[in-house]
C-alpha cells in the first residue's frame, strides 16, 4: 500500500494550492471574501487540465486517482466552528490491514502512515493551530465529518453544509 500512496503523493505533486471560476480564472491567493462567493468545487478534469485545486480538490483527487488503483480511499472534512475563522480542511484516508496512510497535497506532510484512523485524524488537528493561525485551539469547535462525494460545483457554504448533514466523528 505504501508505494501506491507514494504513487499517488507523486502525481499530486503536479497540482499546486489554487483554485479556478468558473469562467477559467486562476487564483493562487485570494481574499477570503472572494473566495467564499465565487469558489466552486472543481471538476477531475478542471483540476488535470489547469493543474490547481485547494484542500478540497486535493482530497477529492487523491480519492479519484486511489480508486482508479483499486484502494477503497475515505475522505474526511475537520470543520472548526469559530465563525472568525475559515478552518476547513479536507483530506483523504487509505488503509491496509495494518496501518493507515494520510494521502494529500495541500498540507506538506512530515508523517502520512499512521496505526489508526483516529491517530491520524488527531495529527491533522494538532496542525490545525499553525496553519490556521489559532491560538488556544479549543478541540470541543473540532466537529470531522466523512465526507460521501465532492459534488461538482458547489460553492463552499453549499459543500460545508451538506457534508455537516453527515454524521460526527468523533475526535479524541
């Protein structure tokens, strides 16, 4: 399983952090604003063909490209509720019969194997204080939720509120 998320974490390097309107415009760093009124999530083929996407793309693509290796990937959502901030953060889970592998692009990664689900999911929230710039982190805003398809499309408030209709995982 390592070398085929290797594999993968190999493709993905192709694509950097951005994201595309609708009407083919590239963003590298946008207002938050901005981004929150005229984000769509991107289509496989936008994401090969203009070679960006954000977390939500790079889930969704490390999800495409596992599947297309036959793994069986899940992809996550780590929502943290403080309306001041825009922590968001999704990623994609594959696993063996022993460990599990943290596959994505958006965050550079010191460690992808981990020996559970939740040691994972607890490794991308203790990330969460630097790279959303959070001091005090308090872990009871923290909600994960699976994440059951990246429609195309959807702005970001229409994606995060319909993957809040999935249930809560927990995070210890």
């Amino acid at each position: 399983m390592e070398n085929i998320v290797n594999d993968v974490l190999n493709q993905m390097k192709e694509i950097s952090y951005g994201w595309v309107e609708p009407n083919g415009v590239k963003h590298f760093k946008s207002k938050q604003n901005y981004f929150k009124e005229f984000y769509r999530i991107m289509t496989i083929k936008q994401i090969e063909e203009y070679k960006v996407g954000t977390c939500f793309e790079s889930a969704k693509y490390a999800a495409y490209l596992l599947k297309n290796k036959g793994c069986n990937p899940r992809s996550f959502m780590i929502n943290y509720d403080d309306p001041n901030k825009l922590a968001k953060h999704t990623f994609t889970v594959v696993n063996d019969d022993s460990n599990y592998y943290w596959v994505e692009a958006s965050w550079v990664n010191d460690q992808i194997k981990f020996s559970s689900l939740d040691e994972l999911i607890d490794a991308v929230i203790k990330r969460y204080p630097r790279m959303y710039k959070i001091e005090n982190l308090d872990r009871n805003l923290i909600h994960v939720y699976e994440i059951d398809e990246f429609t195309d499309g959807l702005s970001l408030n229409e994606f995060v509120n319909k993957i809040k209709t999935n249930e809560k995982i927990i995070a210890k």
